[in-house]
C-alpha cells in the first residue's frame, strides 16, 4: 500500500491489544512494541495526540478509535512549534478540537486550487450546508462575497475586511499558508460579528484611553502639590504677609506651626516650607494623625519590626519618623493626636530618637518638623488634652493661615486657578463665569474656605454647560436670620447703609462671645469660628467708635 507523503507510518491496534497491520515506519520493531505497551497505549488514549522520536527524527502520533480497535497514525515533522505544542500539552487535541467547532471564530480553509476542504460546524449551519457538503467546490460557489480564491493567487493576507453574507455584515480576516515560500491555501476567520460589534469594541477602547488620560494628568496635578510659593494664589496683603513669613522662616531649623481653619491650605504651606528649605532634595512625608487608627498610631509613626504584632510584615517596616530621613515630616491636625503618643512624640522631637515596636534598639533620625491644626491648641492644654511641653516643642514659630473671609480680593485669582485645574484634568476647554457670579461668590461667608469654593466651583461646572459658569449654576446660600437692633434715634427717620447694619450684628455677636467666654479673646474666637487677628481688629474698631 502506498503510503501518503505527510504519514510516516500507521499500525492498527484490535480491541485484544494485539498489532494487526502495520505500515511504514509502523513496521519498526521498536515502535511495534510501544504499540503493545499497555501503559504508553494509556496514556497516548488519553492525550490521542503527542510526539515520538526515533533515530533523531521527531513524529507526530495520532490515536484513533475505530469500531474494530484503534488506529495508530505516524506523521512526519511539520515543524519545532507544533511538535513542542503537542509534546508539552497533554491536552492538544482538545485544543485543535476547540479551534475547528469554536461557535464565535467560525473558520472556512481552503486549498492551493482554492477549493474547500474544511467549514467550521457553525459555518456549516450558517450556509444551510450538511457535514463535509461544500468540501471540494470552488469556495466562491458555496460562500458569496469571499475572496479567499483572491488570496490564495495573490498570496497576501486580507486582514479586517467587511463580508456580507445572507445579508448580514461580518469582519474577516483571509490568510495564505505557505510552505517553502508556496502556498498551500488559506484560512478565513471571522473576527467580529459585524461592524457594530466593532464599533463596541472601539468605543470601550476609546473609552480607556479617556480614563488612562484623565488618571495621567490627576496624577500631573498630584504632583504639582510639590511646588513651593507659586502654588499659594492671591494677591491680598494677608497672602503677601504670609508668603514673606514662609520665605524667613522656610531655610532655618526650628520647627514650624501652621495653624488655621479647615481649608485654608495649610498643607499648601507646609510643601512651600520644605521646597524653600535645604532639604528640598529629601523626601517630605505627611502623616495625617486624625486619620491615623488609633492602634496603629506608633507602628505607622515609629516603624515596628519583624513579627512585632499579627499581620505584621516579615521583615517589618520603617516609621514615618524614618522616612522622612533628611527630609521633612509633616503632622497634619496634631491637635487630634492621642497623650499617649504624645509624649513618645516629645521624646522623639527631644533626643531625635526612634524605637521601631516590638524593638529594643534605638534609631537616630534627622528630619525637620512642621506641624498643622485648626483647633486651639492653648485651650486644650488647658483643659488636658494636649500636653504643654509637646506645645512649646512644636510651636517656636506659629504661621497663622487667614481665613478666606478675610481675603476676598483672592476670590478671582482663586476661581481662575480652580476652573484651569478642573478643565486640564478632565481635558476640556477652560470655562468662563460670569461677573454676576463672581460677585456673588466674593459676598459669600466661606466657613468652609479655600476647599469649600474649589468644591463649589466643580458642582458649578457639573451643572453648567461647560463654557459659562452663571449664578443659577451656584448653589443656595443657606439664610440665617438675624433679630436686628432697633434703629438708634439718630437714624429713625431714615434708612440705614446695609453695611453699617451688619457692622452692628458683628458687633453683638463679638460682645456675645466674649461675655460667654469669661473675656478669654482666644475662646470666643473659636466660638466664632474666626482668627484672633480678625476678633483683635474687629475689637479695635468697637473701641474706636466709643471714643
């Protein structure tokens, strides 16, 4: 019997394990007896597809079952690729399998001539066609609008095309199989179901490129948090003074307070500090203590080491302390920070030493403070919750951050800055606003400040249009209202200025306070919820107008 060219050998197997024919190379001694082997039978029955190699050649063999026995198939190399696939996959059939009835990539193959050999069970179905129908047939008889018969004289591959087929739009892809620079035939894949499922897939990707770019530039505007003075915006005589302490006080040694109301940007100034100071070229490390939980507060400050507590890291873990080696440690909102740790933060600010929990060894840390807080920090170490030693250690130089209220005049520069950041991380044009709103945000109380508008300023843009910010894009001022005083004789047959009215509600309020607070200024400003600097001023003008 003749032999086919590609089969090396074929041996049949009966159902008794005995060999009964043998072709080929089949007729080697040595493969005779690994086709009575029970155990290579086995497990070449359960892989019905691996490799054999014999006399430096390598083979690929193929089990079949039959209904008398099995078929034992030999075939000659096709190539290193596919004999390591067979070889180091024991379930390689079970691929192949998968690829030739795949539902979703139906495949047509055809040969040299262009003339079918193989449709993929699905594409059978699809073409009303029965198994093994459309093999032999020129392939632009049995499937309309093909150009595979193209590609197989061209020998180019055809990759993305639209076919239409029993008027339905599906995209291709047509590729020649060469051997030795000839071709065999080729290949035709669905790819996608038609062009709207490609259209699908193009939007999700354009959809994730528009999230990658809006995470590139949040993480751009991240990082300009390390800039120094040109980050704090305005132009008042109160940022003028403020940024002229930041410039004194930035290159010395000592450690440094920022102290003001909750969105005033006093992190904004601990970043001026440390870039203007000679350590600029170390890290800077913020530790947030009201965030911090509070069995965790000396781990994250101090480091631990290894097996200190469950869950602890093997090799254990630097504090912040030793991060921010030769750099800058920033405490924000120290005031919330627990006694306890106080005063293992006083020894560390004391001896500048560190002990990592679970530890017995000491560790030398240079850093430079600066610490944050918008609570009185006197009045807690009255009352107990701060310790007065911690407070002089921390607080040789007190930077007092005003409030927005108190510089107005920044609103404009302020909201310029806000709807320029807000517009480059989203990628869109920068937005106007219109006079009347800006007027009206200048008139606002702010308890919030700096945060409170930058939060604002995006809802605005939110329910804008995204060219103009107009005053029915703000939100409603809350009313409170006041019991105004009676009108003074003096001015009882007239109206009053507006501002002369609320200069005398001020007034009262102020009175109030300090009544309430047993004349301690620094207690009824907090109860005010404004600055010292501004109850001293205010109480300057009081004064003024008795005299």
């Amino acid at each position: 019997m003749q032999i086919p060219q590609r089969i090396a050998g074929a041996a049949f197997i009966r159902k008794d394990a005995q060999v009964a024919l043998t072709f080929g190379i089949a007729n080697d001694a040595r493969i005779k007896a690994l086709a009575s082997d029970i155990s290579w039978l086995s497990e070449l029955r359960s892989r019905r597809l691996s490799t054999l190699t014999l006399d430096r050649k390598s083979y690929a063999v193929l089990l079949a079952p039959t209904d008398d026995g099995e078929l034992l198939v030999i075939s000659h190399s096709t190539g290193d690729p596919l004999l390591h696939f067979i070889g180091s996959v024991d379930f390689a059939w079970d691929i192949i399998q998968y690829l030739l009835t795949d539902p979703h990539d139906a495949m047509t193959i055809v040969d040299e001539k262009a003339r079918l050999v193989y449709i993929s069970p699905i594409h059978e179905a699809f073409f009303g066609l029965k198994l093994g129908e459309g093999n032999g047939r020129p392939v632009e008889e049995v499937i309309e609008n093909t150009r595979l018969h193209e590609v197989v004289s061209s020998g180019k591959a055809d990759i993305g095309a639209i076919q239409r087929m029993r008027d339905a739009e599906r995209v291709v892809s047509r590729v020649p199989i060469k051997r030795d620079g000839r071709v065999l035939g080729a290949i035709g894949r669905v790819m996608f179901k038609g062009p709207k499922q490609l259209e699908a897939l193009s939007r999700r990707i354009l959809d994730l490129e528009g999230q990658l770019e809006f995470y590139k530039r949040e993480t751009e505007t991240l990082r300009a948090r390390d800039y120094g003075l040109e980050a704090i915006i305005g132009r008042s005589s109160a940022v003028q003074r403020l940024r002229a302490q930041i410039v004194k006080v930035a290159a010395l040694e000592i450690p440094v307070l920022i102290r003001g109301e909750s969105g005033t940007g006093k992190e904004l100034v601990a970043h001026a500090l440390h870039q203007l100071s000679p350590r600029r070229e170390r890290a800077m490390i913020n530790v947030n203590a009201a965030a911090l939980p509070p069995n965790l507060v000396e781990s994250e400050l101090f480091g631990y080491e290894a097996g200190a507590f469950t869950g602890a890291d093997k090799k254990g873990r630097k504090g912040k302390f030793e991060q921010a080696e030769g750099g800058t440690i920033f405490l924000d909102e120290i005031g919330d920070m627990p006694l306890d740790v106080q005063a293992k933060l006083l020894r560390v600010l004391q001896d500048r030493i560190v002990e990592r929990v679970g530890g017995d060894r000491s560790r030398a840390v240079d850093f430079r403070l600066v610490s944050a807080t918008n609570k009185d920090l006197q009045s807690m170490v009255e009352g107990g919750q701060f310790r007065l030693d911690l407070f002089y250690r921390i607080s040789p130089i007190v930077i007092e951050l005003p409030a927005l209220r108190e510089r107005l005049d920044d609103i404009p520069l302020l909201v310029a800055k806000f709807l320029g950041d807000f517009a480059y991380r989203h990628a869109r044009p920068v937005p106007s606003i219109t006079a009347e709103a800006l007027a009206q945000l200048a008139e606002r109380p702010w308890p919030g400040n700096i945060r409170q508008l930058q939060h604002e300023l995006e809802r605005a843009l939110v329910f804008s249009d995204g060219v103009m910010i107009g005053i029915e894009d703000l939100s409603e001022v809350p009313k409170r209202t006041y019991a105004l005083p009676e009108p003074s004789s003096g001015l009882a047959d007239g109206p009053r200025e507006l501002k002369h009215v609320i200069s005398e509600i001020q007034n009262e309020q102020i009175r109030e306070a300090i009544a309430a607070s047993g004349g301690n200024k620094k207690k009824a400003a907090a109860n005010l919820g404004i600055s010292r600097s501004f109850l001293y001023k205010r109480l300057a003008e009081i004064e003024g107008q008795k005299v």
